[in-house]
C-alpha cells in the first residue's frame, strides 16, 4: 500500500480506520523528500520538526476518537511567498533570504486551523516573475528532471506529482498555478479573482494574481475549496453548453497536444449537450495587455529594492527595469481593456457553460521559457483569464508519445461558479481513464 500515491481523502479514511497513522504518513513524506529532491529542486525550506509534532498530536486525537477535519493530519506544502510565521519566506530571491515573517498568510491559517500539517515552503520562480534565481536553482519535472517543472508554482506542482505532501499553495498571474500543473500532470485551480484572499501573498501584480490550490485529483481541489470556505457544498450539477475556440486559435499546439485535445474533444461531446465554436474578440492581445498591467505594477512594488541589484537574478532586474520606464498611457489602457474583457468572457458565459481548450500549447521544455518568447508561448490560453478574472482549472488528460509527459487541458466557467466548474472537470477526469503511474523520478528512487 503506498499511502503517498494516494488521494489526502483516501488517506483520511485510513487514520480514521487506524490502519495508518499521521505519523507514519509525515514519516513517509520526509523519507520520499530525501529520495527525490537532489533532482526536483522543489523546496526552499523544510520544516520535519514542527510537522513531526503536529502529526504526533493529531495522531493521539484520533486514537481518542475525536471528530476531526477531512484534513488533519494531511501534509501539505506551500509556494515560498505564502507568508508563514516565524518561517523563512524568500519569494525565491536572495533580496528576501533572511525573511521571517511575523503573520501567516490567511490561505495557510484556515488550512492548518483545518488540521493539514505544513511540512515546507515550495521553490519557485523568482518573485514570481519568470526567472529562476541561480542560487535557488529550477525545479525540475518529476517526470523527466531534464525539463522544468513550470513556473512559477514550479516546486508546488513537482512536490505534489512526486508524493512530498498531498497538495499544495500556488499562485497565478498568467498561468503560474496552471502551467506548472499542466506539465507536471496535477490538477491545478485559478479561481475567480479575489476568491481566495491575497493577505500575506507576496504580490507580482494586484490587478491579476489570484491564490489557488493544486493536488493530484479534481475531488480533492474541490473539497479544498470547501474548507476555504467553511462550506459543505456537493459538486454534482453542472452546465452541459460547452464552447471551444475555432482552429485558427491553435495554430501554436504541437502534435501531441493536438492529439489529447482532439481525445479530449471527443469526451467532452459525450458529456454535453451542445459544442459550438465561439470567437473571442481581441483574443490575440489579450497578453499584451496582461504584461502592460504587470510590468509597471511589479516594477511599483520592488522600487524600494532597486538599488539590490546584485541580490536578483539578472533577467529578473531587467523586467523591473523595464517596468520603471513603461508609458503610463500603456498601462491605462490596459486597465480600461480588462474591464472590456471582463465584461466580453462574462457575456460569453450567458450564453455557454465552460470553454474548454489546452492548458499550454506544448509540453514541458527543458527551461522555464522567457517572458514573451515568441516561440514558446505559455501565457496564450491562461493569461487571458487571469485578465478576465474568471475560474480556470487544468487537468491532466494525456501524455506524449515520445517521453511520456503529462498534457493538461483547461476548462474556464462562469464568474463564482467554481462549483460547477469543478463538477464537470470531475467528469471529465472519470472519463479519461488515465493510468496515472508514478513518473519515472520516483519509480527510479524507490
């Protein structure tokens, strides 16, 4: 029985059975962090003591039958800009090394009120922004540690694919919780804008970040959102008016993506009542508008830093810089285009249930692309909705033929309409059948 390949739900049966106690569990987790992070990469600080001793109490609790949450005892991680009490939290930046903050994120306080046991902050892009600082080094994919594991939750979604914890804290921008989670083949959530608080987040940028889980199963997002929200819901109902984008949108897909969406087309028609293709307007500048916001508000919140040059990574200073002199007109206007585009997806959204397309037009290559590489593009299907604020979930739903990387597909809902959303992403994930063997990180370290 190996308890990390499961789901926290399976795993929460079992310390209620007493057939596996949360100590063996937090034991396991660090055993399997020892065997697999030399390659990942996929932390920044680990915190073995103090989860030892949540897991120690939570495992007496439960001996004396008390009546606990689906989370106790459930390891977890977090991207290393959750701010965490008494904790380092470093953003993945030496400008940030030495910092221990002195409140805890409102995201990681109601899961570890809830019970889950925080058992270390995830490596990530620095600041968030694109580039990995060489002292705190890529992570790399738990299916291939030749190729990245996205960014920039690139250390959330390889701990949760490799079993060092059961989910994970992320955050997205542009795509930084669905990217990752796409190439790592975990189930990634952008909810809607200001659904899950930002208190204690550091930010990128105010007008597009958004908080959001990962984990390996759409069952599991979905009960993380109900315990974030102190909620009971059942996602059962769910549209069945599905919307897809016309060909001439996916010229960028390679042919393996193009044949997982193809089969992922397929299923969905089995599911839904109708699949019509729908143009969005202004689709094509939709990032140009998400960088015009990011750049100068990145730049506003590190302007009190520039003088560190030396403690970012080079291309990170760069963008800053940039964002230093970006015209103001760019970025007014790029304000005044997300409130069109808010309204434009939310029309939409009267008229259809869910949008459903790839997640990312190739799978993961061997370093986190730069911003607007032409080339590899990874923000042409996830920036628009961070712009437009509305929920977004990506899935695993294939692999390529050559190296068997995880393709991930995405499906966008209505605005507060996670509950539906998630119900259909459920379906869609029961009907794709995937062997989801252990990637080969694992299996080579067992």
């Amino acid at each position: 029985m190996d308890v990390l390949a499961m789901s926290f739900l399976e795993v929460a049966k079992l310390y209620r059975s007493k057939e596996v106690s949360p100590v063996e569990v937090i034991r396991l987790v660090f055993e399997r962090y020892q065997q697999v992070e030399p390659s990942l990469c996929a932390f920044i600080t680990m915190l073995e003591k103090e989860a030892l001793e949540m897991a120690r109490d939570m495992e007496k609790r439960f001996m004396a039958g008390e009546q606990l949450s689906v989370l106790s005892g459930i390891p977890f991680s977090a991207k290393d800009l959750y701010d965490t009490k008494g904790i380092r939290t470093t953003c993945g930046s030496n400008v940030l090394k030495d910092n221990v903050p002195e409140r805890t994120a409102e995201v990681v306080e109601r899961f570890t009120a809830a019970g889950a046991i925080l058992i270390g902050k995830n490596n990530m892009l620095e600041f968030a922004y694109g580039i990995a600082h060489p002292d705190f080094k890529q992570t790399n994919n738990p299916w291939d540690v030749t190729k990245t594991a996205g960014g920039s939750s690139g250390g959330s979604a390889a701990a949760v694919m490799a079993g060092v914890g059961y989910f994970s804290l992320g955050s997205d921008t542009g795509g930084s919780i669905r990217i990752p989670a796409s190439y790592c083949g975990v189930v990634g959530l952008k909810p809607t804008y200001g659904k899950m608080s930002l208190n204690g987040v550091f930010p990128l940028s105010w007008s597009l970040d958004h908080a959001g889980p990962l984990a390996k199963t759409v069952r599991e997002v979905a009960m993380l959102m109900n315990i974030y929200e102190g909620t009971d819901e059942e996602y059962h109902s769910y549209g069945k008016k599905i919307a897809i984008l016309p060909d001439s949108y996916l010229g960028s897909l390679t042919t393996d993506v193009r044949k997982v969406y193809g089969k992922t087309i397929n299923l969905v028609k089995e599911l839904a009542d109708s699949v019509e293709t729908v143009e969005i307007p202004n689709w094509n500048e939709s990032e140009k508008d998400v960088m015009n916001m990011v750049l100068p508000e990145a730049a506003s919140i590190h302007q009190k830093w520039f003088h560190r040059k030396d403690d970012y990574a080079l291309g990170t200073y760069q963008q800053l810089q940039a964002g230093r002199v970006h015209q103001t007109l760019d970025y007014l206007n790029a304000l005044k285009n997300q409130a069109e585009w808010r309204r434009q997806i939310s029309r939409l959204f009267e008229e259809v249930d869910f949008l459903v397309m790839p997640t990312v037009a190739f799978t993961a290559p061997e370093e986190d692309p730069v911003i607007g590489d032409a080339e590899l593009n990874e923000m042409t299907f996830t920036g628009p909705f961070n712009l437009s604020g509305h929920p977004a979930i990506t899935l695993n739903m294939g692999f390529s033929e050559i190296g068997r990387l995880p393709v991930g597909m995405q499906i966008v809902g209505g605005w507060n309409q996670e509950g539906k959303l998630l119900a259909f992403a459920e379906k869609l994930e029961k009907r794709a059948r995937l062997d989801r063997k252990w990637p080969g990180i694992v299996n080579e370290s067992l």
